[in-house]
C-alpha cells in the first residue's frame, strides 16, 4: 500500500494526493496551483492516469482543493467523485466560476499580448472551459456526514466535519492489501478551528495507522476571536472618515459570508458607520443562496438565526452585485464604501479590477481576511511591495494595508496541535502537508522533539505505508 503526494507538499496550493493497494487506485482531491512558479503543473497529468483512478475523493470545495477536476476528467476519469452534499452544489460554483474566469483571462491575455507584440510564458487558451467543467459534474456523488461508503476490494470511506467551510470534510478510509488486516488512514482536509461562528467545530479522532495533516499555520496562532470585531471596525470607521474605500479580497465560499457575518453585526450594534457593502461576487452570491439550503451544516446559533428567519449574513445596506455593469458602477461611487470581492487571494476576478482603480488612493484601505500564498498578489501587497503589476500595469502600493488573521478558516499551531492531541495512540506515520515549507518543518521540528513519526514529503514522493 502507498500514499503519493501529486501536490501541496512542502507548499500550500494544488492539494492531490494518491492511495494505491493492490489494483486499487483513489485520489483525495484535485487542486488548482495558484502561487505563479507552479502554474505549470496545472497543465501537467497527476502522477496516476486518470482512466485507472476509480474514485475521486473530495475534502472540500475551494479552488486548491477541486480546481483540476475537469482537467482530470479530460484525460479519461470517469470515476465516482465522493464528497457531501453542500460540497457537491458549492464544487460545481467554484468550476464555474474558474472556468469563466480562465476563459475571460485567456481572452485578455491574448488580446493585450497582440497589441504588445509578444508571447506571453503561459498558453494563451484557457486550462479548462465551462463545457469541460460542466462535463464532470454527473460524476459528484453526495454522501452524509459520518455514514461509511463502500468502496472495491473492501475499502471504506467515512466522511467527518472539518469545520473549515460549508460541507468540508476529513476523511477516515479502512484499507487493506492482499488479504491482509486493514489499515485506517485519516486526511484531514483543511481542518477549521474551534469556537468560529457558521461553522461546527472539527471532528477529531481517537486512532489511526497513517494520517496526512494540513500544516497551514503550524508557525503561529491566530488572534484571539474578540479583536476582531474591533479591528474591522476600526478599520471600517477610520477609512470612511478619510472619504476611502475599503477593498476585501475574500474567497466567495465560507470567508465572504463569515466577514458578512461580523459587518451584520457591528452595523445592528452602530459600531461602523451606515455605508454600503456591496458583495461584488456573483459566486459568493450563490454560495450564501447555498448555506440557506443546508442550514444543518451550521452550528448551532446561526442554524438558529436562519430557521427563524434571521439570517446572520443579511442586513440592511447590504447589495448583492451580480452583473459586471453594476460592478463597474462601484469604482464610480464618490463616497465610502466596504467592497468585498473575490478571488481571496487577488489572483483574478473582480478584486483586480477594485484595485487598480484604488491601491493608489492613499484614503483607501485594503484589508486581508485570509491566508496569503507566496507569490500571489495579495501576498506581495501584504508583503509591502512598493509597486505591483496589475493587468499589465505597474502601480504604486498608496493605500493603507491592513491584516487580520483572526478570520482563517484554517485552524492555528495550538488548534492543529489539539487536534493531534485527541488521539489515544500516535499513528505509525504522520505526514504533514498543505503548509510552505518553513511554516512545516517548523511544525515537524516540534512534533519530532515530542516523539510523533513525522514524515515532511516532496511533490512527487511515494511512501509504503
């Protein structure tokens, strides 16, 4: 039995890794690279061929973990892809959504790349279309939370709550090879922390022979849940009072709905001025309409709040921006306002478009609400960068830069290491992934110091198991 690493070892993007027994073939997720030195592995196969894989299993339905799904299907997967309900509905958004992006982008790319006279380092065609990512979607397959699904050759799967978005799950799998006793494997998926409103709280395990766990922040904790609320307000009353915008690139799944969530609650309690939020996201507007849909996903409060009526993520001020017109209708506003649009990591979509019409307005802020990978753009302007290419353009950094960690849907170094904690006995092999390659190792040094059998693998790596 071996576990290979297709992805998101020893860096944070492109999430795949591979489970082989005998003639048994699975894959835990399929992601989308998104930090620029490996957008090339994008267009590469995975290390399995994909007409030999027989399930596809899904943690969760952000862009790093299902965005190479259609281009999986292109090479020849016709396999079942396992996931839960609200993860099936929310997967099948974000492949819309990347794949109209990619083909607006694409377009784009070509036309500035003909006036300048150039070939541009990438291919000038988008990796997948929205035929091809519609072409996958018969293969989802929902399951319920906790209630095992059979798989050949006596496997099983069980699909638990990751608390990191709607419908995100870790996954425990029995295996066994040639007859042999079998063996439970644990990945974790991305594991959310405890105590954050929408979300339940993560699932957490009292054994396992061999787990594959996410590293994101194993560096560091996250700021205690109380700033906050203050932060953002401060933030949103300091900037209005300049006459500025305040630019918020969210991930349209989860983030954009839990910083909903806190602005619905400092406009009821008068802690921000009464300006308007626009929700500049035709995705996250689906998403919201889908957490509607699956109220028992949440915790128990804002399950609570929706059943009666009250939705925590709507208040007055609130305008849901579907249409590019009236997006564009934003950046004529001569007046303060809060503008959240994706993509979470200011790589595409609409946030480009915000900030290359406020990132050199000194009264503007832009504010982070999540994590940042190398080398994207949210990451360079968090990092301080004087200038930034946007669309082809270089601009000066004069907008204020504000970051708040407190919003992560991952959990931090003391959560991932309370989630560690609830196993009874220390599995034979712990593999740590999803995390930059400092931030893991740093994490592993820790562990290997208290005795745990870490493994740190590279992309490419197989290991028996």
């Amino acid at each position: 039995m071996r576990i290979l690493f297709f992805g998101a070892a020893r860096q944070v993007t492109g999430s795949c890794y591979g489970l082989e027994t005998g003639d048994l073939r699975l894959l835990v997720d399929c992601g989308l690279y998104q930090e620029r030195s490996y957008l090339d592995r994008n267009w590469e196969d995975i290390g399995f061929e994909a007409e030999t894989v027989e399930a596809l299993l899904l943690t969760h339905a952000h862009l790093d973990h299902c965005g190479r799904i259609p281009r999986l299907v292109l090479r020849g997967f016709s396999g079942p892809i396992l996931t839960t309900a609200a993860t099936a509905e929310l997967a099948k958004i974000t492949l819309l959504d990347s794949a109209s992006i990619q083909e607006e982008d694409a377009a784009y790319k070509r036309k500035r790349h003909q006036k300048e006279g150039r070939q541009g380092p990438h291919p000038e065609i988008p990796l997948y279309t929205v035929e091809d990512a519609e072409r996958s979607f018969p293969l989802f397959e929902p399951l319920a939370y906790e209630a095992p699904a059979r798989l050949s050759r006596g496997a099983t799967v069980r699909f638990r709550d990751a608390g990191h978005i709607l419908g995100s799950a870790m996954l425990e799998i029995e295996a066994r090879e040639n007859g042999g006793p079998p063996k439970r494997l644990v990945f974790s998926g991305d594991i959310g922390p405890w105590g954050k409103p929408l979300m339940r709280d993560p699932s957490v395990f009292d054994r396992a022979d061999v787990v594959v766990m996410e590293t994101t922040y194993g560096d560091r904790n996250h700021e205690d849940p109380a700033p906050v609320d203050e932060i953002l307000a401060e933030t949103i009353r300091s900037t209005a009072a300049r006459g500025g915008k305040i630019l918020v690139p969210v991930f349209a799944m989860e983030r954009a709905q839990e910083v909903l969530y806190y602005l619905g609650r400092l406009r009821r309690e008068v802690r921000i001025p009464e300006i308007p939020v626009f929700l500049d996201s035709p995705m996250a507007v689906e998403v919201t309409q889908v957490f509607r849909k699956f109220p028992t996903y949440l915790d128990e409060e804002a399950r609570g709040m929706i059943l009666s009526g009250n939705s925590p993520i709507e208040f007055p001020g609130l305008h849901l921006v579907r249409t590019t017109q009236e997006s564009k209708a934003i950046n004529g506003l001569k007046r303060p306002c809060v503008i959240l649009a994706g993509s979470g990591m200011a790589t595409a979509g609409r946030i480009k478009h915000h900030l290359a019409f406020n990132i050199e307005q000194p009264e503007s802020t832009i504010l982070f609400v999540g994590y940042q990978a190398p080398q994207t753009l949210g990451r360079l302007i968090l990092g301080g960068a004087a200038t930034v290419r946007i669309f082809g353009q270089t601009r000066t950094v004069r907008a204020r830069v504000v970051n708040i960690n407190g919003f992560s849907g991952h959990a931090g170094r003391q959560d991932l290491l309370r989630w560690l904690g609830a196993f009874r006995r220390r599995p034979e092999k712990l593999f740590l992934v999803h995390g930059e390659e400092e931030t893991t190792l740093a994490f592993a040094a820790g562990l290997e110091a208290d005795g745990w059998p870490v493994v740190v693998p590279r992309y490419g790596e197989a290991y028996e198991i």
